[in-house]
C-alpha cells in the first residue's frame, strides 16, 4: 500500500470517528452539564466559533476560517499526493481528515462541537475534538518523521525508500 492509498484511508476514518463522535456528544443532553469520565477528563458540550483554543473567536467569521480551512487542505492533498512513503501519507491523511471534520461543523454549525475536556487540578486544557487529535497526532508524526530523516531531509529518506537504498550511514 502506498503512502497517498493509506493517507485517504487514515483521512476517512479520522473524519468518520470524529463526525461520529461530535454526533454522539451533541445528542447528550448530560453533556450540557459535564461529566467526569476520569479524574482527569470531562466530557462537556462546547461550541468553538474561533481556532485552535477559541483564538480569533468572534473576530474571523466563520466563513472566513472554512476559506483558510479549505486553502490548507488544498495544499495538504497536493502534499499527499506526492508523499514519499507510508508514514507521511498516514500523518498527512489524519490532518485532512481533522481538517474536514472542523470545515463540515462550520458548514453547519459555524461554530465546532467540543466535548473532550482534560484537566489537572484547577487548570483546565481547552475544550477540543477527535479532529484536533487527528490534526496533532499527524502533526506530531510530521514531526518524527523530520527529526529522523538524514540530515533532516525527508526527501533523502523518501527516495532512499522508494529505490531499495540502505544508506544507512
């Protein structure tokens, strides 16, 4: 399986789960109150009209952001497209995924359903969604993947892949 064929396949199932699960929290009512699923994590209803965190929140409208939403897609599609290998088109696929999912609430909502809410003591991290996982997790897997490519060329890894290389060196 190449890296675009996974990429899609990771982009759907995390664009599946989180519309999935947004549906869910917005059908409890019991969510509108919050609920302690652990000692660490609520479950509360919240709806984000702004970013990241509800950073621009009311300052953007929501139109605005879907337009920027949908330009990043664009050039992470083009980016799948020619994605090296496996591990950049699943991190790549989990971003579009997330991605979709945020558009689609604005669609609708022009606002994104959260519901995850994680806390230790009296701080409290931002309410978030399953896509604001899927965005970080392939974020962070862009990362790794950076960090251990040959001097930090992940084109060089790519193609030492695509070739049958071992440079190992």
């Amino acid at each position: 399986m190449n890296g675009r064929v996974l990429g899609g396949i990771c982009a759907v199932v995390a664009f599946v789960l989180d519309q999935g699960s947004k549906a869910l929290a917005l059908n409890a009512p019991e969510l509108e109150r919050g609920v302690e699923v652990l000692p660490f994590l609520n479950l509360v209803r919240v709806l984000n009209d702004g970013v990241s965190f509800g950073m621009l929140g009311g300052i953007v409208p929501w139109w605005g952001l879907i337009a920027l939403a949908a330009v990043v897609v664009a050039w992470l599609l083009i980016w799948l497209w020619r994605a090296p290998d496996r591990l950049t088109g699943a991190a790549l696929g989990l971003i579009i995924g997330g991605a979709l999912g945020n558009i689609l609430d604005r669609l609708r909502y022009q606002a994104v359903p959260d519901f995850l809410d994680l806390y230790y003591g009296l701080y409290h991290w931002p309410s978030f969604n399953l896509a604001d996982v899927a965005i970080v997790c392939g974020a962070a897997l862009l990362l790794w993947e950076g960090l251990r490519a040959p001097n930090g060329d992940p084109e060089i890894r790519g193609k030492d892949h695509r070739e049958g290389n071992n440079t190992g060196g």
